[in-house]
C-alpha cells in the first residue's frame, strides 16, 4: 500500500470511528445520562460518579475517538513490523556461498519476490547494498551502503509515527480545553452557590475533572504503546545491520580474499 492509498485508508477508518463513538454516546450514554439527571433532580442528589457521567462530555468523546484512532494507527504499525519478522530466519542470500559470489542471480531472485516482501525494510537495504558491490566490486562500500539505508529507515519510521505523536500530544490538549470549560462555567455558576445552591457549579467542576481525568488515563495507554511500538522499531533496524553483517557482508569478504 503506496503513502496515498494509506492516508486514505486511515481517514476513513477515523471517519468510521467518528461515527461509531458518536452513536455510542447518541443511543447509550447520553440516555443514560439524562436518566441519572431526571432522578438526581427529583430526589435532590448530586449526578453520581459512574462511567456515564464520566464520559458524557463532549472533550471525552473527542479523546475517546483520538484514543481508539491512535490504537489503529500503532496496530497497523505492530502488525507491519511483527509481520516481517520471519525474513531474520530466513536465508535470502544462500546464492552467495564458497569461492563464488553470484551478487546478480541473488539480486534478481530479491526483485523477483512478492511485492510486499521485496518492501520489506531487510530486503530494500540488501539489496542496496548488493547494488553498490556489483558496480564497484567493494566490500567496503557495500558495507558503506548499509547506515544510509538504516537512516533512511529510521527517518521513515519517524515520520510514519509523526500522526500517533500528535494523537498523544492532542488527547491531554482537549482534556485541558474540557477543564477550561468546566471551570469557567463553575465561575458563571458562584453567584447561585453563594446563594446556597452549589449543584450546578459542582456539576460543572465535575466537567472540568471529569475530562482531565480521562484525557490522561488515555494518554497514558498511548504513550505507553508508543514506547513499545519505538522500541520495536529500533530493534528492527538493529536486527537488519546484524543480518546484513552477517549473511552478506562476512561472505563476500570472505569470498573475496579467497579470490586473491
């Protein structure tokens, strides 16, 4: 899937998660909001602290729909990375073994793989640096060739996780506006509490805690698994310079010595 098709695929799952959340919150829990209102003012209690008048604000809903968003986008992410885990056991370079270095057949049989393969973050720096031995016949700069491949890696990664990191920025950012709101509609609210009805600026500084509490708790979960996501990808590319090392670079070298 190219850079565009991938936008479009992640704005239409937002779109999808936008419309889920919001009928959640227009055939559950705002009914059940109101129910708890209705009885609260009939018996002159205070709104009880449960889930449905935790999240019945419109700041959680926006965190809840940035919350689910970034567990798709960072799932995607796993998946793509766990999914190529299987090519460090496998040996894609056997066509370079004993005295003979066959860099063309391996080079084509790379090409030749499926295309999800032969994108796979391994393959494109193999066979970079296979490229850059059949022009110039160097071990060294084939060796060379490998850091600029990781940078580039690494530069990708962090741009394809650039939105995750605005999710996690913007989540706690909306609970902050919930808790702005709240708190001022608490102070248009004092003049009734000093008069000795303080329900509705109680009901209105529970918006304002309300939102930053789950603001943060949801900031937390992502934050959490953005580190473990990073974390993952950075012993990706460590494994792709070991695997480079290793199946190529030792061979060749090996191989051209005995050359000599």
């Amino acid at each position: 899937m190219n850079g565009v098709s991938k936008t479009i695929a992640h704005i239409v799952v937002l779109a999808a998660i936008i419309l889920l959340v919001h009928l959640l919150y227009a055939l559950w829990i705002l009914p059940e909001v109101s129910v708890l209102q209705v009885i609260a003012k009939d018996t002159g209690d205070l709104l009880p602290r449960n889930f449905f008048v935790i999240v019945k604000d419109l700041e959680q809903e926006i965190c809840i729909i940035l919350f689910l968003w970034g567990l798709y986008l960072m799932g995607e992410k796993f998946y793509e990375t766990s999914s190529q885990a299987y090519l460090f056991d496998v040996d894609l370079l056997k066509d370079i073994q004993g005295d003979d270095v066959d860099a063309n057949s391996t080079l084509a049989s790379l090409e030749a793989l499926p295309k999800d393969i032969k994108n796979a973050p391994l393959v494109r720096t193999i066979a970079s640096a296979l490229r850059r031995y059949i022009i110039t016949g160097s071990v060294q700069n084939a060796s060379e060739s490998i850091s600029p491949a990781l940078e580039a890696m690494m530069v990708k990664s962090e741009a394809e996780l650039a939105v995750v990191k605005y999710v996690a920025w913007a989540i706690p950012s909306i609970g902050f506006l919930g808790t702005v709101r709240g708190i001022g509609m608490a102070m248009s609210d004092a003049k009734t509490a000093v008069a000795g009805n303080i329900g509705p600026m109680t009901e209105s500084l529970g918006t304002a805690f309300n939102s930053t509490f789950v603001a943060l708790l949801a900031s937390v979960v992502i934050m959490l698994l953005l580190s473990f996501l990073q974390r993952s990808q950075d012993e990706q590319l460590v494994q792709v310079q070991e695997y480079c090392e290793k199946y190529l670079i030792e061979r060749i070298s090996v191989t051209k010595q005995s050359s000599f």
